[in-house]
C-alpha cells in the first residue's frame, strides 16, 4: 500500500501551479471549479497559495487517511510528485511525519 494514500503532506505543503491547458475548459482534465487561472498561461490548485497551504481536492487527515477527490484528474505536478522523494520528506517533515526510506 502506498504511503501516500495515508499521508497527504505534499498536498498541504506546496503551491500547484500548471499549464491552463490542463484545465478541463481548454481541452484537459482538471475540473476549473478547483483552480484558478493566475494569467493566461498558468493555473493554480485553490487552496494551494492560502497559509497554511491544502489542496481543496483533498479529503480526509493528514498522516491518517487522505484522498485527492481528483486523482484521475490531477495536475502534471502531482502526477510528477514522487513517494519519497526529498520534496516528499520535507513535506513529511513540516508536518511531524517520519521521511520515508527504502522504495
């Protein structure tokens, strides 16, 4: 089972910006209604730039059981974010979470 189906750190952790070609109202798969289009060319995940950052796709708790209600769906920085990578463990670390080791 993965961690980060228990996890959720990355996702209240970081701004999500991408292209607004991944937006679902220019041809991608991103629903609109959960970003925001900083300008022509960028989108953002709403909730991504608030303090503290969470994702308004996600659900659940931190460190407990977490979902993304757009999974399928999903912006290239997610799909990219590797389990276990050091931006995961930073997130892990921001909040109280132990890094991950051996994948």
């Amino acid at each position: 089972m993965s961690a980060c189906t228990s996890c959720g750190a990355c996702c209240a952790c970081f701004r999500v910006d991408f292209s607004v070609e991944e937006l679902q109202e220019h041809g991608g798969s991103v629903p609109g209604g959960l970003a925001v289009e900083v300008n022509a060319r960028i989108a953002r995940m709403r909730g991504t730039d608030h303090q503290p950052p969470r994702c308004a796709a996600l659900s659940g708790k931190l460190g407990d059981k977490i979902g993304c209600g757009i999974y399928e769906w999903r912006p290239s920085p997610c799909r990219e974010f590797a389990e276990g990578s050091e931006a995961c463990n930073k997130a892990r670390r921001r909040h109280g979470m132990a890094q991950l080791t051996d994948l």
